[in-house]
C-alpha cells in the first residue's frame, strides 16, 4: 500500500494537488482512499462530489471529536462507516485535524 500526504501552507494549492493525484491513481486502476484533514475540508468538491455531498461529510468530522464516538473506532471503522464513494475506485473521508501522527 503506497500513501501520499499533501502539504503546505494556505492557498499552495494541496486540495487541487491531492484531488489530481487521487484521481491518476485510481484511474491507473488502484483503489484509493482520500483523507480529508483540512481545517477548510473541500476536497470533496475537488473529486467532483459537490458542495452538499462535500457538506454531508462532516459528520464523521463532528463524531472524532476528541470525546466523540469514532474515536474509539479503528481506521477502517471509519471508513466503513463515514468514507463516500467519489468515483469507481476512489473514495473520500473528511476526519478532524491530527493533533498526533501515529505510524501505520
């Protein structure tokens, strides 16, 4: 499994970035799973999903709050249960900003 992370200050362009990146690679033929951390979280627009699609994920947002349900979930709870489908291989998660990276 290959991850790419997209960084940079405001306004370089990360979600125009990612957004292309994720469709390559999953136009390529790769399934990939697009996490959206982004204190101004559009990458859901970038993959086409639109503005309301976009707005309804943030729900997942709003359970990882540091005392909210999903963060006692695994990754992959997450994504079962808040990823959207944005495309034939690609999906997108929105989840609050990091506050500490863990490996893996």
């Amino acid at each position: 499994m290959t991850k790419i992370a997209v960084a940079g200050k405001g306004g370089s362009g990360k979600t125009t970035v990612a957004g292309v990146l994720a469709r390559l690679v999953a136009e390529e033929g790769r399934d990939v799973l697009t996490v959206d951390a982004d204190e101004n979280p559009n990458l859901g627009i970038s993959l086409g999903l639109g503005v309301e699609a976009t707005y309804g994920l943030i729900s997942a947002r709003e359970e990882m709050l540091p005392d909210g349900p999903a963060m006692a979930m695994s990754m992959e709870e997450v994504v079962e249960r808040f990823a959207t489908q944005a495309g034939e291989r690609l999906k997108v998660v929105q989840v609050r900003k990091f506050d500490h990276f863990r490996p893996g």
